[in-house]
C-alpha cells in the first residue's frame, strides 16, 4: 500500500499542482487503501464484468466518478474537467488496482463526446447516471480495418425520416458486453475521409446492436466486437453536426489522452514500490539484494525514468487546464509514460526472480495490464507522428 496516507507524495509539491490537488490525493489513497484489495482476482470472463460494474457503482458511491463528466447541472464535480485531478485519479486507482482504473476511465471516455458536446437533454439522460455508477458507457470509434486510420471507418449511418440506421463493426470496444450505451462513430458521407463521420449515443438494448465477439485479452477487461445490423437511431441521439464526429472524438480523445499517461505513472510507480521492499527485505549472499549495487542501479534507473515521465505528464495536464493546446504534450507524456513504464515493470520482474512470473503476484498484474497502454489510444509510433508533425510545423 501507499505510505501516503497522511502527507502528499513529493511530486505533489511541483508547481504544477495547488493546495485542492495535495487534499484530493490524500483524501483518494485513503479511499483506495479502504475499498480497493490488492487480492488477486478472478480472472474468468464473468467474475471481471460482475467486478468491473462493481467497481463502477463504487467508484460512482464514492464520488469520484463526478470528476470523469462534467457539468455540474448533470452531477459532475465541475463544469469543466479538472486534467490534473483526472490524472491524480487514474495514476493512484492504477497503483492501486488496474481494473478499479480500467472502470473509472471509461465512464470518462465513454462519455466525453457528451461531456464536451452532447445537447442539454443528452447530458441530463446519462451524464447523471454515469457520474453516479448507476450506468456504464463505453466509446466505439475503432474496426477490424480502422484502427489507428479513423478514416478508413466503414461502419455507416444512413439518414432516415426520423433518425438513422446502423450498419457495421466496431471492435476492441472497451465495457463491451456489459454498457448500457455506446458513444459510436459512423460514416454518414458528408465529405470523403475523416470529414464525413457522426457521433450517436446508441442504448445496448437499441434492436440491431449485438455483441457479435467476446475478446479476451492478455490483462482481462470486457471486451468485445459490437455488430450493427439495421439499427435504428433517433435523430435527437446525434451528437454534435452531422460529419462532426470526427473532431468529437479527437476532442474526447485530447482530453483522456494524457490520462493514460497517468494511469502508466501509476503501474510504473506500483513496480517501483514493489522493487524497493523486495530489495530491502530478499535476503542473498549474507545482506539484502538492496546491499548490490546493480540492485542500486537499476532502482536509480527505474526512479529517474518515473520522475521524468510525471514531469510531462503533468505538464500537459497543467497546461490544459490554463486553456493552453496540448497535441503535442499529450503525445510526449502519452508515448513516455507508457514506454518508461513498461521498461520499469520490466525491471521490477527481473529483479523478482522467479517470483516476477508467478501467477497473482503485484509485478506479473502490472506486466500484463501495462503493455495495453503503449497501444490504445493512440500507440507509441502514432505519437511519434503526432509529435513530429508538430515539431517541424515550428
């Protein structure tokens, strides 16, 4: 467990943060050290949905879903989402528990689009019930042949007299199987390319929506392949202007972008924490593996490349919320964080030993929950584009 429980971690005192950031964190490594086990969990398909809905109405029971919505008309903490206290949640859930992290952020991305652009009737329908457990969300952008290419969608919505009609795929949709709705992006044709894609918010009961594909992956989450066959939508389920949909997600995605970032700070710092009590009490050759200088090294490596990935990260979520664009930053604190993470759990097992590979031990978990980050929400070579772009525009 964290050591933090009556002071801010040292970080905190950076510049980036003020005084309601030091008692937010405090008070949530409370929260977390009371409600979230480390036990190792279940991992058959039915135990982590029932868990992740029950992490989602604690979550939501415990108030910290209000800070993944915004609007405090609809039960958000605020009318503008607070970056840095969504990178505070996710960094600590995640050092915590990785599906506790998992639940909290998609309740924010699954309804960011409605968040940031939905209309007043929208808001009131789910952001309430999203900021309170009561419903779970979830965000269908990606297909079987548009993943990182938005452009390429293939999923269609055709205009009708009273709304629109699905028709398609969407894949590796994240509370697939157990949302109670589905933000969806589908071409409706206004122009060719990214130009010509909507938003809808699409109820799981809506006839037509099936869950074609159950997906199970390295680190278990819901997952699954959703299928739209002749599924209609009403008009007012829109979000935003028609061939819009494309900028909505980009702008959903801006927002939670450099969370995952934060929620790799957290697996990182989670290794780092294991590695320092391992090296202080395995016993080797008479003194402690601490007592070793490679020991040391790689502790001083894994420190360093922890600290330098908290700096970016929270830099790009202190500069959005003074307003400032942050594609870049996004990209740098996204693409370090994940990257720096996953060679410090890498560390962390190997200097576990034949432990770091035993099935429900800390290090196993956060090897197989980190390596998803380096890919959704952008991998690590589409940031490197996102970045480089940026850099020679000047």
């Amino acid at each position: 467990m964290s050591n933090h429980t009556a002071t801010h971690p040292p970080e905190l005192d950076w510049p980036f943060f003020d005084d309601s950031h030091r008692d937010f964190k405090v008070r949530l490594d409370t929260w977390c050290q009371e409600h979230l086990a480390h036990a190792h969990h279940d991992e058959s398909r039915d135990a982590v949905d029932a868990e992740c809905i029950r992490l989602v109405r604690l979550l939501g029971s415990g108030g910290w879903l209000k800070h993944a919505v915004s609007g405090t008309a609809y039960g958000a903490a605020s009318d503008v989402i607070d970056t840095r206290q969504l990178c505070l949640l996710r960094e600590t859930l995640a050092f915590h528990n990785g599906l506790s992290d998992f639940a909290f952020a998609m309740q924010g991305l699954g309804t960011g689009a409605i968040s940031l652009m939905g209309t007043a009737d929208q808001k009131q329908r789910y952001l309430a019930r999203v900021a309170s457990g009561q419903a779970l969300s979830a965000f269908a952008l990606s297909e079987p042949d548009a993943g990182s290419d938005v452009a390429a969608m293939q999923c269609s919505a055709t205009a009708t007299a009273d709304g629109y009609v699905l028709n398609g795929r969407k894949t590796w949709i994240s509370n697939g199987g157990i949302a109670d709705f589905y933000v969806v992006f589908a071409r409706t044709g206004e122009a060719p390319g990214a130009r010509g894609i909507t938003a809808f918010i699409v109820d799981a009961d809506t006839p037509g929506l099936s869950i074609e594909e159950r997906i199970d992956v390295v680190a278990p989450h819901p997952l699954a392949t959703l299928k739209f066959d002749n599924c209609k939508v009403a008009a007012n389920q829109r979000i935003g202007e028609a061939g819009q949909g494309f900028k909505v997600a980009m702008a959903t995605l801006d927002v939670f972008r450099t969370s995952v970032a934060a929620a790799a700070l957290g697996f990182g710092r989670r290794a780092l924490h294991e590695s320092i009590s391992w090296a202080r009490s395995r016993k080797m050759f008479g003194q402690t593996l601490g007592d070793f200088q490679i020991t040391q090294t790689k502790i001083a490596q894994m420190a360093t490349m922890l600290d330098a990935a908290t700096l970016l990260t929270y830099r790009a979520a202190w500069l959005r919320d003074q307003g400032g664009r942050i594609t870049r930053e996004a990209a740098m604190a996204k693409m370090t964080a994940t990257e720096n993470a996953q060679q410090i759990i890498d560390m962390a097992v190997q200097m576990h030993g034949g432990m770091g590979v035993k099935k429900g031990v800390m290090v196993e978990s956060l090897y197989r929950e980190i390596r998803a980050l380096r890919i959704y929400e952008g991998a690590t070579e589409v940031q490197q584009l996102i970045i480089g772009k940026d850099v020679l525009k000047g």
